[in-house]
C-alpha cells in the first residue's frame, strides 16, 4: 500500500554555538502503508520536531526521510498535518476552509463543492459551512481541521497532539470519528500524543522515544482485537496489558528527567 | 393603526432622551460657553458666543469658502495618506518577509518613526517649496512611519502555524503573501491606516498654518491675523468634523473586512 514512511539516521539540532541543542538523534523507523502509529515520550523528547520533519516544515540535520521510497524535499500534498490549535484560516469560512487545498490544486468549482460536501458530512459539520472558526468550539475546529487536511486527499496523516485541549468525552467521540474515517479511506497515519490510553487504542503500533535527545527506545504491538465497542476494548485484559507496557517503558524515562 | 404609529413615536421619543443623556455633560459646557461669551465674561477675541461662530460657520459654508478650503486640505493629506499607505504596506511587510530588506529599512524605521515630523516643515519649505507638492510629499513622509510599522509588526505575527498550513495545502511561497499573509496581517495593517489618518490631517493642518496656500489651517490662521475669532473657531469645527467623519468611515470599511474577527 502507498504511504509508506523510512526514517534512517535522523538527527535534528536547534541553533548554533553554546545554544546548541540536539532534538532527536540517530532516530531510525519505518511506518508501512496504511499503517496507525503514535508516537508517545517524555515532554521535550522531540516527538513534534519529528512530526515537522516528517511534515517538510523544518530541514533535517542529518539522515533522510522517505515516503514510497522518494526521499522529501519541504512540504507536499502527499502529507497533511492536523495541528493542536487547528491553524485554521480566520478569515475563511468552514466550507472555505475545507477547500483551500483543492483550490491549490485547480480543482473545478463543481467538483470541489462534492468533495468539500463529502469531508464535511464525514466530521458531521453539516450545516456549518457557513461559519468563520471563531464562531466555532474547540472540538469543531479540530473537525474542520481534519475535513480539510482529508479534502486535498494526502497519503499521510500526520497530526500533533490533535485531540490535547479538548475534554475526555469528546476526546474519546473524536478518537472513534478518526479512527472510523482511518478505516474507511485506509491512510497512513501518525499520531503524537502524551496520553498512553489513547496511543494504545487508536494505535497498531506505538514508538516510545528516549528522553532529550529523543529517539527510538522501543517499539510496542498494539495486537488488540478491535471489533467490538469502546468500552468492551478498553475494559479488556489485553488492553490493560499493552498499556501497562506502554506506560512502564514511559514511565522509566520520565523518571530518569526527575532524577537529573 | 393609530397604536402602532405612537408605538413608534414613543420609540423615536425615548431614543432621543437616551441620546441627549448620553451627550448631556457636552451639551452643558457648550450652553455654558453661550452663556459665558452673551455676558462678556470672556472678552470676545478670546471666545465669542457659540451662535456666534455658527452664524460665522454658516456664512463660509454658504460662500462656498469653507468647502473649498476643506476640499484644498482633505486632498493634500488623503492623496498624501495614500501614498504613505501604498508603500507603507509594502516596505513593512517585505520587511517582515525578507531579511535584506529588513536589514536595509530597520535603523531607517528606527530612526524615523520617533522624529516629531512638524519639526521638519521648514525643510520641506525650503526643498520643494511652499505649495500643494510640498505639503503631501510631507504627509505621506510623516504618515508613512506609522503605517510601515504596524504592517511590519502585524506580518511578523502571522503564526507559523498558518503559513505551514497553506504549504502542505500545496500553496507556492510566491503566493503565500497573497494567500495567507495579507490577510492574517490585515488587522494590523487597517490599525496603521487608522494611526496614520489623523496624523495625516495634524501635518496638512500645520503646514497650512505656515505656510498658507488656502486650506482651513490658512482659514484658522487668517482669522487669528484679522481679529475674526469666530472664523478662527469655525475651521476648528470644520476639521472636527473632517476629522470625525474620516474616523467613522475606516471604522466602517474595518468592520466590513474584518467581520470574520
């Protein structure tokens, strides 16, 4: 499947001289097509650095990153970022919004206005596509946020604590949304979070990265079986295990940054 | 019918109770200054009666002498304005955007914006003379400052987050200005404009003063010189309500585009 992502010999260092400080160091990973990883660590570990490096927004020190084998070179529309405070266009209304992309592209009117339909019926925006972001809740935004990153159609998701500043109940309806509109259009996606429960629900696979400078410290299989209903999943016994897992290898480099 | 027509009525009445409380504490001192100036207790070259001054106000405008000389002074500093608004906008935010150009016009800016630009006019007297060239070359110079400033500001505040968003939306870096930054930018630019209006009549005003070639600065002063005060006071009406009428219309034009804020 497209949308493969190989990370070899990564490294990232912050500004020059006696400011010099390295983010993420020797980081080698391969996300395979289609494919749902979280990245958790310790705060300060680098985990958004690697997203915006993956993203094209910031330049490698060293080492390459690939998608399907093309090593990227800046930002492309191969790859589509959600961000945790939505980064919407202010001045742009929903429907506005959900189409920039498409308009990049030169994307005929007609055909925009199905696909924009299309997004914003999957977020449930549906009848919102009149209002400015400012009109809108937290939880709105991230919807619009996501219709518009999925309407330009990228092979990689790639989102950023996307679901950090909004409640636990519409933390977990949004993570069912995304993990529902995962499923259906089979992208590849990438998910930093610092919430062990929800790296181990929505995941198959979590990276768990060293405290500063960050990078591999392991890798953990997410093999749960997912057919039935939230909370048959997150009251089974496999899931406690694999969040025990998670959250002990966390756990040991959030204690190493308390002991210095 | 009846009913609804004194509803109405009773409307009306009670908007303009609320209006006359809301304005009562001006329209107290000008009954005072009426009262002040029919008792002589102000000698009248100093302050005549407020009717005073609206007759003499009245008289100019129906002369067609006070529109023609707000006309000379609305033209001089709004075809200044424009221009200090036109390159304002375009020196600030390429500055913003562009290092060289920031490395160029920063100690420029930095210089510039804090000189009280009045102190200049004599110099602008005596390189391009006294007539209307010299007098909007001097607004759009003391206007550009604060115009150039605000895009400047308001482009360096345009978040990351943003521009990064229209770049993986596929959105070339020639078309991010357009695309992204002007907009997010806007805000601060319509504060520049809204800086550099006033600033735009103070300067018109006072080049007038000095150096006549009509204008209701020339009227002000004129009417120091002759003894008239009450044309003195009438051109200090009619650039307030220039003044007013300029502020009203941005503050309009800034709602209409910035209705998403």
């Amino acid at each position: 499947m497209d949308g493969r992502v190989t990370i070899s010999g990564l490294e990232k260092v912050y500004g020059q001289g006696a400011e010099r400080t390295k983010a993420i160091e020797d980081l080698n990973f391969e996300v395979d097509g289609g494919e749902f990883v979280s990245v958790v660590g310790p705060s300060g570990c680098g985990k958004s650095t690697l997203l915006y490096l993956i993203a094209g927004f910031l330049d490698a020190t060293e080492g390459t990153i690939s998608v399907d084998g093309d090593p990227i070179n800046g930002p492309g529309t191969d790859r589509g970022v959600v961000f945790q405070d939505y980064a919407l266009f202010p001045w742009r209304t929903v429907y506005e919004n959900v189409t920039y992309g498409l308009e990049e592209d030169g994307v005929p009117k007609d055909e925009r206005q199905n696909i924009a339909q299309k997004y914003i019926d999957m977020v449930d925006l549906d009848g919102f596509e009149d209002k400015y972001p400012k009109e809108l809740s937290g939880g709105m935004k991230q919807r619009v946020g996501i219709a518009r990153t999925l309407a330009y159609e990228p092979k990689i998701l790639l989102m950023d604590e996307p679901f950090g500043a909004l409640d636990q109940p519409l933390r977990e309806s949004l993570q069912d949304q995304l993990l529902d509109i995962w499923s259906d259009l089979g992208k590849t996606a990438l998910f930093i979070t610092h919430d062990v429960e929800e790296a181990v629900y929505l995941s198959e696979r979590v990276l768990i990265m060293t405290r500063h400078p960050g990078t591999k410290k392991t890798v953990a299989e997410i093999d749960l079986d997912r057919s039935g209903s939230r909370e048959e999943i997150v009251t089974s016994d496999d899931f406690a295990h694999f969040k025990n897992d998670v959250w002990k290898s966390l756990h040991e480099e959030t204690q190493t940054e308390v002991t210095l | 019918m009846d009913v609804t027509a004194d509803a109405s009525r009773g409307l009306d009445l009670s908007r303009l109770v609320e209006f006359g409380k809301s304005v009562y504490s001006l329209v107290i001192l000008l009954v005072l200054w009426e009262v002040v100036g029919q008792l002589g207790l102000i000698h009248y070259y100093f302050l005549p009666p407020l009717s005073d001054i609206l007759i003499r106000f009245a008289e100019l405008t129906l002369s067609g002498e006070m529109l023609f000389n707000a006309y000379l002074t609305l033209q001089r500093a709004l075809i200044g304005l424009a221009i200090a608004s036109v390159l304002g906008v375009i020196v600030g935010v390429l500055s913003a955007r562009n290092d060289i150009v920031d490395w160029f016009f920063d100690p420029i800016i930095k210089i510039g914006y804090p000189v009280p630009i009045i102190s200049l006019i004599p110099v602008f007297m005596l390189w391009f003379g006294i007539g209307d060239i010299s007098k909007i070359i001097m607004v759009a110079v003391g206007t550009f400052w604060p115009v150039a400033v605000n895009a400047r500001e308001s482009t360096r505040q345009v978040e990351t987050n943003l521009i990064w968003s229209a770049q993986m939306m596929g959105t070339s870096d020639r078309r991010l200005l357009w695309r992204v930054v002007m907009p997010a930018a806007l805000p601060g630019i319509l504060t520049g404009f809204q800086i550099a209006m006033p600033l735009s009549l103070i300067i018109t005003f006072v080049f007038e003063m000095v150096a006549g070639g009509g204008g209701l600065g020339a009227l002000e002063i004129q009417g120091v010189r002759s003894f008239e005060s009450a044309q003195v006071y009438a051109a200090i009406i009619a650039i307030m309500l220039i003044g007013i009428g300029l502020d009203r219309i941005l503050r309009f034009v800034r709602g209409r585009l910035l209705h998403w804020t």
